[in-house]
C-alpha cells in the first residue's frame, strides 16, 4: 500500500471505529481526490463518515453514501480523480453511487465477513484493490458476532 | 394501469411537480406496500419524497433514496412485498438500493429523456413497469431544456 492508500484507509477505519463506539454499524469510508495519479502530492480528503443506520436512523447512508453527503456537490471532474476508501466490499448500493460519480479506484478494506458489488464495479473498469487488513476484519466479525440482527437489517437481510 | 399503479405513479408525481416549483430537479418517487397481491386492498404508502440535490445540496438525495429515507427503517420483508414507483428511470445508484431492499416491482413513469439501470434490475428479477407517462416526460424534458447544467450534475456528467 502507498502512502495515499494508507492515509485514505486509516481515515476510513477511525470513522468505521467511531461508529462501533456509538454502538453502530463500524464500516467507515473516505473519498480523497487526488489527481491523474493517485499520491500524496496534492491530495485532498473531500469527505469521510461512517454508516448512520442506528445513529441517525437511515436505511440509506451506509458508509459511502454518508462520504458522499459529507462531500456535498462536487464537480463530475472532481469524482473522477479521486479514490473511495471503504472498510468493508461496497453493497450494490454504494457499488452503483460510486458508478454513477465514475469514481474511477476504489480501496477495499477486507472482503472476509462480507463481499458486495466488487464484480460490478471492475466490469465497468473501476480499479478495485482490496487490502484485507486485519482490524476492518476484526471490527466487523465482532460487530456481526455481537449484533447478527442489526447487521442483517443493514443488507437487507 | 390498475389503480394501486395510478395511485402510486401519481404520489410520485406531485412530489416532482413539488421539485419543480422549488427550482430542484423534478423526480419524485413513492414506495408503496401492498403485500403478495400489487392492488390497492391493504396498501400504504410508506415513503415518498422527490429529488433534493438542490433543495437540501446534496448528492446522493435522488428521490427513490429520499422515499428510502422518508420510509425510515423496515423489515427486509416489508422492501419485499412493496413496489417503488418513479416518474423517471432510476439511476445506477438508485438501482442498486433497490436491489439491496429486494423490492420485487419497479414502476418508471417515462425513460425517454433518460434511461437509467433497468436493464440491472430486470437481469436481478426485478418487475420493471414502464408507463410513458405524458405528465412526467413534459416535467422532465422542460427541466432538462431550462437547467441542462444542474440535471447534468445530477447524473455525474
Ligand atoms: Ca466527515
Ligand atoms: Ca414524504
Ligand atoms: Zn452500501
Ligand atoms: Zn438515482
């Protein structure tokens, strides 16, 4: 992982924390522009939230949704040179808001306790790289083990 | 159409005549509950909003995500025995959160000015109800004509 991708994770994986501390869903997310290439120079984190199913009642701002709220209206060029970093693999949801802003790279936390729209996303040419780093694994197996009913709500289970 | 269809299309298109007036893009969407049977005995509106990217600045308010959100948290069973009615061809994103839900019938009042991802959406099972609605396609096509630039946002482009 580069340095963006760490900056761009880790920020993603304190809101997905926070969350869990609030008794939520802790998948968190972060949309950083970046440019043609996706480094450091230059970068901007445009919006980082968490899932608010619990906190503020919605059955729509999951993760990346919540990221890009926080973002608020961005020009199209400005979605299509920037990365979405998510805890966990995107639902289909999330999967088609990140198609519709032609978001052109996602970074996936881990893909082990639940595995979303990735095929779709690389179908359309988004790059989909997943790290598989151990605490999103950690905190999401607890997170399912603690509250199985509360997490199938939140995929329409 | 039967009449829980007319009903329902209807709800969706006040709330985009609504959109309208107040200078936002004029899509409005409603979900209805009806249970195994799509007709109007034991029906309920549970939800109904239109789009709000300008009326509340945001990117991701399109209206069946904002009918998602009037309608709150529901069982998974509720999403499956309901159909989401909006007057135009729902987006990638809008798409993919009615596939998350499971809602089993999708009724568009027009996909002339813009065809969206129904083609998703039936390849998943979904019913997908086109009406050609001459109400909706006027709407759609004046805004499209007077705000070229603030309906291209809406779609990423
Ligand atoms: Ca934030
Ligand atoms: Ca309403
Ligand atoms: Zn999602
Ligand atoms: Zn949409």
């Amino acid at each position: 992982m580069n340095a963006l991708d760490k900056l761009g994770l880790a920020t993603a994986l304190a809101k997905a924390r926070k969350s869990y501390q609030e008794g939520g869903v802790p998948i968190g997310a972060a949309l950083v522009y970046h440019g043609t290439t996706p480094d450091t120079s230059n970068a901007v984190v445009l919006g980082c939230s968490h899932n608010q199913r619990f906190q503020k009642s919605s059955p729509t701002l999951h993760a990346e949704i919540a990221t890009l709220e926080d973002a608020g209206r961005l020009k199209a060029a400005v979605y299509r040179k920037s990365t979405m970093y998510t805890t966990l693999s995107p639902c289909i949801m999330c999967t088609g808001a990140i198609l519709l802003y032609k978001i052109p790279r996602v970074v996936i936390g881990e893909n082990e306790n639940w595995v979303g729209g990735e095929e779709l996303l690389k179908q359309n040419g988004v790059e989909v790289i997943v790290v598989d780093d151990a605490e999103c694994k950690d905190l999401m197996k607890r997170f399912i083990k603690e509250k199985p009913e509360e997490w199938n709500e939140d995929i329409g289970e």
